[in-house]
C-alpha cells in the first residue's frame, strides 16, 4: 500500500491523532509492513534498525522462531478459552511464572494489557489492606486506561484526562539530574521523598494502600532512583501498612540485566509486581504477582480481575514460551553487554558532542539526555527532534522521551537479542546525526 492510499485511508476512516502525544503525526510516518529479529520494514522496503523493540513489547526480537512455533501451536489447538475453566497453556504458565519469581511473589494472576495490570494492582493493594490512597511519582507512567492508570500517570499532564481519580497522587520522583531540590546525592539523603512523604501524610484521605513505582521511570527519560531510594520507599511503605507496588512493564524479565529491575537494590522486596509487554513475546499479557499471603486477605475481601481474554491459552502458551527463551538465552546477561557496548559509545562521544548531558538506564533501557549547556543542563529539545528525524531517515528508530513537558532524552530500548553489529550500526547513526546537530 503506498502512502498516498494510506493517507486517504487515515483521512477518511481513522480516528485523528493528538498531535503532542507520542503517538501525534504518525499519518505522516512510514507504514509498517513487516519485522524479523531486530528489524522492521516499511511498505516501501526500507529497514530500520528497531530501537524501541515495537512498543517495548519486542525485547526477545521480532518473530523469534521459538515465538512462532509456540504460538502456531496454540494456534492450532485452542485461541481462546473462557476463564470459567482451567486451561493448560494458562497451568503452565502459573507453574513456569512462579519459579522464575523471587520468593515470596509467587502467586500471579494474568491479565491483557499492562494497564489493567496496574489496576488490578492497585485494585489488589486496596481490598489487601483496606486503605485507599496511593502515591506515584511525578515523572511515573503506568497506562492509558482513561481513569486509574492515567491518574497515577504523573508525567503525562492529568488535565487531558476528562476525570482524575480519586486518592491519587504525586510524590518527587528521584531525577537526580536535575534535582527538584536542587541538592546532590548522596549527602541530600534522599531529601525529595523525606520531604514528599511529610506532604503525602498531610494531603492523605483516608487510610494510605500503596506506593507504585517503575525500578526505572522510562517515559519520564530513563530516570534511575538512586542507590537506597527503593529501601527507603519500602520502609516508609511498611511505617504506615501500605503495599509497594513495582511496574516493571518496562524493567520486568531481562531487561535491565536482572530478571527484574527492583533486584539492582539490596533488601528490596515488592509486595505486588505487574508484568506486561514482552512477557508475552509480542502478544498482549500482563500478571499480577504477589504473595500468598497477600493474596489471600484480599480474596476474603472480595478481591478478583479477569478479562475475557486474560487466560487465553494462545497468550499463556507465548507467556511460557517467552519465559523458557529468557532463560535459555540468558537474556538479562545479554541485555547487560548491550549496555556496556552502548554506554561505551555514548562515553565516546560525548568526548566530541556537547549536546550529551548525561547516560543512563541500564541494560537495554537507556537514555541519552541532550543539553545546550552542560553547565545550565538547558534542555535540547529542538536538537534532539533534528537527531531523531536524522536517524529515522538512515534506518534507526527510537523515542524522544522526557520528564512532563520535556522531549530531550534519545530513549534506546533495543531487544535484548540486539548483535555487537547491530549495535554498532546503530552508534553510528546516531554519532554521524549529532555530528549533523
Ligand atoms: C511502565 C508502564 N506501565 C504500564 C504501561 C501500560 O501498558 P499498556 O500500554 O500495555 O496498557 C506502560 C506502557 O507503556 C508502561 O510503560
């Protein structure tokens, strides 16, 4: 299909797009047509290197022959199945789910889509502890379902949103970066959530249920606490018998170069964590996990989520299939070399490239925050808009990300199956645009 039949198509049928979301001005991108390992293609035949893995929900790769055999096997056996009846793609999965979790966050349930993880989530945190006010951080994003998800959804401005959810707020999210409170770690001693929290329990409406937050806030700009934020949370959580809750829809199952982004601090042990993207190898599935424990007050609460599609055994089969391949191809050590290779680069270059203010992330979610002036740390927004045209154009894609308004972190989310040649491909993209900027 060329563009122009595209264009008439997305003219006359397709509901219009939101011009600052990231999804804005997509009419006027290329149309995908096809995708194998770490490349997709376009109905023109180009390539492009594919440095955002889909919607991050391709970390494994594109097409991975493991995924494909799994899911035509299921394909041919049984797509759907109600959640009324056990099925054994679904056993399976719990089963295979629930070694690979640390003890004691052993029990899952699944889901679609990483949003209703989250609500199911927060959902589970309220009927386990009979409170009801959850915090997030300010640069946190957790979905798009139009009430919870977007609410708890700080970095996204929450007056798009018709209606905001109750009990639901904001506490400074660790952007060391650029510190909202202007002070240096570590002899700030992790000033912005003393200072948050003493805010939260004036602002709390009724009893507290819980924290969530991302190991790494990846829509906010790849911002990493620093070392003892998540051990503070989780005691501040326990003072007032609320539950952390960890979204590792971005961080969860290799990633970061541990099977889960929460292990990279010493004592920290989630009460519930969600799952979602790759957990089903590019099929949507998400889970909530938890602890026996946990999940037994809030089932004698009343507690339950489903989803009519939530135990599909086509999606189960690739949950199990997805995790079988995270194991066996040591994945979360693979993502870990991607970042040494990639933080290298960057290290390089900024040798020559002003515009690179800072590296971060970690294994295979990283970002490049681009500044004017290293000194003021001014954002580069316009620049960082000219490198990703310019990298777009020579086959390499990736997202402009940033904290609230801001679009100046280059955010690379390569597949964990990512090769040293690809890699490099990619660094040289890049290097030649910024030269270009
Ligand atoms: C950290 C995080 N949590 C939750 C979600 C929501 O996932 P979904 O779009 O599958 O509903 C996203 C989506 O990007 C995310 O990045």
């Amino acid at each position: 299909m060329d563009r122009k039949r595209a264009r008439e198509i997305s003219e006359r049928w397709m509901f219009p797009t939101e011009p600052s979301s990231y999804m804005g001005g997509l009419e006027d991108r290329p149309i995908l047509a096809s995708a194998h390992g770490r490349t997709v293609v376009d109905t023109e035949g180009k390539s492009y290197l594919d440095f955002q893995s889909g919607q991050m929900a391709s970390a494994i790769s594109h097409q991975h022959p493991r995924m494909v055999k799994a899911i035509r096997a299921a394909l041919d056996t049984m797509v759907h199945a109600s959640n009324t009846l056990l099925n054994v793609p679904r056993l399976r999965l719990h089963e295979r789910l629930g070694k690979l979790l640390p003890e004691p966050l052993q029990k899952s349930l699944f889901l679609v889509s990483g949003s209703d993880s989250i609500e199911a989530s927060i959902d589970l945190a309220r009927k386990a502890t009979g409170g009801t006010d959850v915090l997030g951080l300010h640069a946190g994003l957790h979905g798009s379902t139009s009430y919870l998800t977007r609410s708890l959804s700080f970095n996204w401005s929450r007056n798009k949103h018709s209606v905001v959810a109750p009990a639901t707020s904001a506490i400074l999210a660790p952007y060391c970066y650029r510190c909202p409170l202007g002070l240096e770690y570590p002899s700030c001693d992790i000033q912005c959530l003393n200072t948050s929290l003493q805010l939260a329990d004036a602002n709390f409406t009724n009893r507290p249920a819980a924290f969530i937050g991302e190991p790494i806030m990846s829509a906010g700009g790849v911002i990493v606490p620093p070392e003892g934020f998540y051990k503070r949370v989780q005691e501040a959580c326990r003072e007032r018998n609320m539950l952390l809750v960890m979204d590792e829809a971005q961080t969860g199952l290799g990633k970061t170069g541990r099977l889960f982004g929460f292990q990279h601090e010493a004592e920290v042990m989630p009460d519930i964590i969600a799952l979602s993207k790759h957990l089903g190898g590019g099929l949507p599935i998400s889970a909530v996990c938890t602890t026996e424990q946990i999940a037994q007050t809030a089932v004698e609460n009343g507690y339950f989520a489903t989803r009519s599609h939530a135990t599909d055994p086509i999606l189960c089969a690739a949950g199990e299939e997805s995790l079988n391949i995270i194991v066996d191809e040591d994945l979360p050590a693979r993502a870990a070399h991607i970042e040494r290779r990639i933080k290298d680069a960057f290290t390089a270059m900024a040798k020559d490239c002003d515009l690179i203010g800072d590296v971060r992330g970690r294994g295979v979610l990283l970002g490049i925050e681009l500044v004017t002036d290293r000194e003021k740390k001014t954002p580069a927004d316009a620049q960082a808009e000219q490198i990703f045209k310019q990298c777009f154009d020579n086959g390499l894609i990736f997202q402009l990300r940033g904290t609230r308004g801001l679009r100046n972190v280059i955010r690379l989310v390569p597949p964990m199956t990512t090769t040293d040649d690809e890699v490099d491909r990619a660094m040289t993209i890049i290097h030649d645009a910024l030269k270009a900027v």
